[in-house]
C-alpha cells in the first residue's frame, strides 16, 4: 500500500525549532518530489515546501524561508522538515504529499500536529 | 504576493451541478500552472480529485470534471450527491512553488 506516515509534531515554546519526518512506503521514494503542505486550525491549506527526486531543486513559501530546510534521505525513504524560530503562525496540521511527474500531487499523508506556544 | 482565488462558499441541491473556479492574480490561468483540485472532508485528510487541469485519479468519481474557463481552472460536479458536501481546494505552480486558493465550502442541500 502506498503510504506516508508525518511524524515529529509537538508543542514547542516561540522562537525554538522542529524537525519533522516523512517516511514512505509502498513506491520508489525516489521516483518522486515530496511536498509540505500544512493547516492552521479552522484555516485552509497552505503549501510550505517541495522538494524535487533528487533535491536538485527546492521551494519555500515566503511565510517560511528562512526559517524552514526541506531535505530527504532517498536511502531512507525520509523527508524532513527542520523548521527554525518558530512563531505562533506556524501552529498547524503538517502534511507531507507525493507528486507525480505530472504534476499531480496524488499521496496525502494523515498529517502531524505542531502546536507553537507564545 | 501571488493570491489565488476560489469562492468561499456554494450551495448546490442533490442531483444538480456546480462549477468551482480558481482565479490567479498574476493573469490568465493556463494548462502550465498544472492546476490541481483537492477535496476535504470534515474531520478528514485532503483527497487529491483532479491533476493537470483535467485528469482524473483512478478514486475520482465520474462525476467530476475538470476544465478551463474564462481565464480560470474550473471543477465542475454534475449530479451531485451528498456525500459531495465538502471543502475544495485548487493548487497551482508557479515555478518553483506552489499556491493553494482559499477554498471553496460546497453545501449540499
């Protein structure tokens, strides 16, 4: 079954960091560029970060460059996400998404809480 | 900053159709902004419906239909059912990332 399992999430103070994991299952991990994509509560979705098969190429939303590294381990079929000076903004659901060479971004992991207290 | 616009709420009786639209505020939206369409239910993860503007997922019910309309990406839901009731989401590339619109609240009743 294809799959990806967001770990990492916690409650943590403004102004300290974070690193949050992707492990996937079920398909070549290294077929594919991975996505983050994060909710605020009660907010829509926002993408955050994506990251092409072979880290060549890497994107940030303006609200986190800076302060967020992407990286994956294709060894380990693992992406992360070290996030940095936390604000209380950053306070959501983090989903970490496949997308195809097509552009689709068919995968959708359940998702890992970070919750930033001021 | 690139703001990408969907309505924020739609109301639709079962049986009947619906068109969502996605706008960009930097112009037109064109097959090379790969427009997805995302569905999310209450209480649930984010379900991928539509990719590349038009093609569907092998889970996608026939009922949706992806297009380009009037400048926008469109998602269009012919015979509604209710379990359609949901929050839907557009993506579009802008090179390097990606900006999701607002959402659209589909009500069924």
């Amino acid at each position: 079954e294809v799959q990806l399992l967001e770990s990492g999430g916690g409650l943590v103070q403004s102004g300290r960091s974070l690193r949050l994991s992707c492990a996937a299952s079920g398909f070549n991990f290294d077929d594919y560029a991975i996505h983050w994509v994060r909710q605020g509560p009660g907010k829509g979705l926002e993408w955050v970060s994506g990251i092409s098969w072979n880290s060549d190429s890497i994107g940030y939303a303006d609200s986190v460059k800076g302060r967020f590294t992407v990286s994956r381990d294709n060894a380990k079929n693992s992406l992360y996400l070290q996030m940095n000076s936390l604000r209380s903004e950053d306070t959501a659901l983090y989903y970490c998404v496949r997308r195809n060479w097509n552009g689709a971004f068919d995968v959708w992991g359940h998702g890992t809480m970070v919750t930033v207290s001021t | 900053q690139t703001v990408v616009t969907q309505e924020p709420s739609l109301t639709v009786s079962p049986g009947g159709t619906v068109t969502l639209t996605c706008a960009s505020s930097t112009g037109a939206v064109t097959s090379a902004y790969y427009p997805n369409w995302v569905q999310q239910k209450l209480g649930q993860a984010p379900r991928a419906l539509i990719y590349s503007t038009r093609n569907k997922h092998p889970w996608t019910p026939a009922r949706f239909s992806g297009s380009l309309l009037g400048g926008k990406a469109a998602l269009t839901v012919s015979g509604v059912q209710p379990e359609d009731e949901a929050d839907y989401y557009c993506l579009l590339n802008y090179g390097g990332t990606w900006v999701f619109g607002g959402g659209t609240r589909l009500t069924v009743l």
